[in-house]
C-alpha cells in the first residue's frame, strides 16, 4: 500500500505541474522537458539491459515454450480484464473473458494454451485507466513513468489499481514474486522486439513519434477500435 | 504496315479504359496484393534474413503503386502545407514516401507466420472513401493487431491514403514531429531532417544495427 500511496502522490503533483508549466509543442504534453529526461533513462536501460535479455531470451527459449510463458500471464490478466469489462457495463464481454480463465486455466493447464481463442472467445484489452477513459475521464497530461514507460495522469491513477489488482502481485513470497515479475517484463519485452525495430527505423524523434502512437493507442482503447473521426487534414483543399 | 497488326493487338488498347471505368474493389485489392505479398514473403529467404533492400523492391513494385503519397504527406503536414512551395511540396512527398517505404520493409523482413482475417466492407456503392480492416494474428500473442487501409477513389482505381495498426494511423503520427521541426527550423529543415534520416543505414532484423 506504501507503494501505492508514494505513486498517488507522484502523481498528483505531477498533475499539478502541469497545470503551471508553460507548453511548448502538444497541448497534451505540458511536462515535455521532464517526460523527454524520463524516456531517455527508459531509453538507456533498455539498450543496455532489458532488450539484450529480451532477445537472449527469444533466441534461448523455443517458440512454443515462450508462447506458453506468455499466454500463462495473459490468462491471469484476464481476470482483471472481466473485473474491468463489467465496470464499464460490458456484461457480454465480462461474461466472455471470465469464460476465457475457466476454459485456459483448466482444459489450458492454468492458461498454458489459449484454449478460449480457438474457441472463438477473442481476448479484449481493459485496464482501470481504459475504465476511467469509458466514464469520460480525460486522460489529463501525458507522463513518462520509469521504467514502465508512456502514460497519462488519468492511466498512472489506473495503474495504481491494477497493480493491486495483480495477481503475480498478490503472490507471497518475495524471491516467486520477483521471478515472476521479471519473467514477465522479459516476456512482454520480447513480444514488441519486431515492434521495437519499427520504430527505431520509422520515428524521426523517437520521443515524440513513441508520444503520438501512445495517445491515439489509448484513445482507440478506450473507445474498443472505434473512436469517433477526427478531421484529418485541417485547411486542407482539393489539389491537382 | 498498318495491316500487319494483329487483330488481338486493338484489345490491349481497350484493357486500360475497361479498368478505368470499372475498378477493383477495395477491399478486394487490398486482399490480391495482400496475399500475392505474403507469397513471396513465404518463399523468399533473403527477405526472411532480413534483406530490407530486397523487401524494399518488393514493395516499389507491388505495394508503392496503390498508395497516394502525396496525400499522406499533406495529413501528415496538416496546416503547414500550405506553408511549403509546389516545389518543396514534391520533395517532402519524396522523402516521407522513401521513410514511409524503408518503415515498411523492416516491418516486412520481421514476417513470420501471421495468419490474417478481412472484416466485411461496410461501404455504400457511392462511397469515395472506404476503411477496408483486416486482423493480423500474431504468433506468441493471443490478441490479434487490426490494420485498417484508409483508401480513396481516384480515376486511376483505389488508393491507400492512411494505415492504421492497432488504431494508431501511422500518417498523423508524424504530424507532430513534423510540427516541431517546422517551428524550429522551417519546412526546409523538416526536409534536411527527412533526407539525413533517408540516408542512414537501414536496421538489421531485431534492432541496432
């Protein structure tokens, strides 16, 4: 809980700084000088420990063995994923992702196989910030965290709970937990090298370009793939 | 002379104006050129290797002719358009489309087996735009991307003005960075930037080269 609190508070100021600090490119990043000082820590420790081990990781352990490591942590989120779903009043897709946990963490030997999927019960995505984003919450200013990378005033607050609400969290056992955190990170780590690659060869400024993609990510999320249009080409007139 | 043409000769002249009136479906492009791609893509071990010069002629080819850059670069300049003249116009369409085709052929070279799934069009006839959307399944992930194609009707069959991956467009995703370099250094500047990252070696598969 101690935790929890030091993030809220984290958080709040940096709410608050947001609100004096004077804006200079995005309206939505008005912490752009500390965000830019964050993702280039991110940035260091990345090239320097998290990604080297991620592809250790990818060319050590065998496909199958990583796509199991992988659908055995996404089977525990989706508990949460259901919790979230009925939060937003989406009783249909509550009642599918909590489905998905019984049939992957019993017929899927505790969600080692994605039994649901062929099954034809797709996975969503949901997190508190997604459900605070379904109420109308607006994501407030964007924030770098350390370590855990891109996100808003409104997400950090929703990752306070999803962090409580984390089973591997709720896990005793400090030396289990730790392995299973780091497992994990690794894991996911490894799923977004191709990814990774993309944008090293796509952004002409990384931050920014990471920053763009994020938001409208978000914005997509919250709105299940289907945000209203926005105009795409301000002042723009027929051309020849 | 004019005799010793042959008679079957007159219908290759017809094809080109029978294809103008009548173009392909969207979506139904999007699918051919797809699965045409992802042909070659299955067979072609060098492009597997991570030969991003070799995916880049594949895409020149087969994928460049379906696309309109130069809408692309306007989203993406948003109301600096206009701040440009004709001739700095035609270069940023030149050097986001070379960004733009480099992009993709690391993209390409990181293919492996993907399974992909095309949604129903939902267009009326009359539409000039239509979003063709299709899903990607990932091996190692049980949650499928959604690309969708942002395309166009134009005289000369449909055209891709936007892709969306995971609902992130990868056009207006530029627009900010080139709103900043423009305040910093003028349209001018965004070009210099454009050319000196054109100009850097093309990543290996999986990240720094």
């Amino acid at each position: 809980m101690a935790r929890a609190k030091r993030l809220c508070a984290a958080l709040l100021l940096a709410g608050t700084l947001a609100g004096c600090a004077t804006s200079g490119g995005n309206p939505a990043d008005p912490l752009e000088p500390l965000n830019r000082a964050v993702f280039r820590f991110n940035d260091a420790v990345d090239g320097a420990v998290i990604k080297p081990v991620a592809k250790g990781y990818r060319s050590v352990v065998p496909g199958i063995l990583r796509t199991g490591i992988s659908n055995f942590f996404s089977n525990l989120e989706d508990v949460w994923i259901s919790v979230n779903d009925v939060l937003q009043g989406k009783f249909q897709r509550g009642f599918e992702d909590f489905t998905r946990v019984l049939f992957n963490s019993t017929f899927g030997i505790a969600g080692v196989f994605d039994f649901a999927s062929d099954l034809g019960l797709q996975k969503h995505n949901e997190d508190f910030g997604q459900t605070l984003g379904w109420w109308g919450v607006g994501s407030g200013a964007y924030l770098v965290l350390p370590i855990l990378g891109p996100s808003t005033v409104r997400d950090g607050f929703g990752l306070v709970l999803d962090t409580q609400a984390d089973l591997v969290f709720r896990i005793d056992g400090v030396p289990v937990h730790n392995t299973l955190y780091a497992t994990r990170g690794i894991s996911n780590r490894a799923n977004l090298l191709d990814a990774s690659s993309v944008i090293e060869q796509a952004a002409l400024d990384k931050y920014t370009f990471v920053r763009e993609a994020w938001l409208q990510r978000r914005r997509n999320l919250v709105h299940d793939g289907d945000p209203p249009r926005e105009r795409e080409e301000p002042d723009d007139e027929p051309t020849k | 002379m004019a005799m010793k043409i042959p008679f079957y000769a007159l219908f290759a002249l017809l094809i080109p104006l029978a294809h103008a009136q009548q173009p392909v479906a969207p979506d139904v492009l999007v699918k051919s050129i797809t699965e045409e791609v992802v042909a070659i893509l299955k067979q072609d071990k060098d492009i597997q290797a991570g030969d991003t010069k070799k995916a880049a002629d594949l895409i020149e080819t087969k994928i460049v002719p379906h696309f309109n850059f130069n809408r692309m670069t306007r989203i993406a300049m948003g109301r600096n358009w206009r701040l440009a003249s004709p001739e700095q116009q035609k270069v940023l369409a030149e050097e986001f489309k070379t960004l733009l085709v480099r992009t993709y052929s690391t993209a390409l070279s990181n293919y492996r087996d993907q399974q992909i799934d095309y949604k129903p069009l939902r267009a009326k006839p009359e539409d000039t735009e239509v979003s063709v959307r299709s899903e990607v399944k990932q091996s190692g992930s049980s949650q499928p991307v959604a690309i969708d194609y942002e395309m166009e009707k134009t005289p000369n069959g449909w055209k891709v003005y936007d892709v969306k991956v995971g609902g992130v467009s990868l056009v207006t995703t530029y627009r900010d960075t080139f709103a900043s370099e423009i305040r910093e250094r003028g349209v001018d500047g965004l070009i210099k930037s454009l050319a000196a990252k054109n100009r850097q070696p093309e990543r290996s598969k999986g990240g720094k080269a």
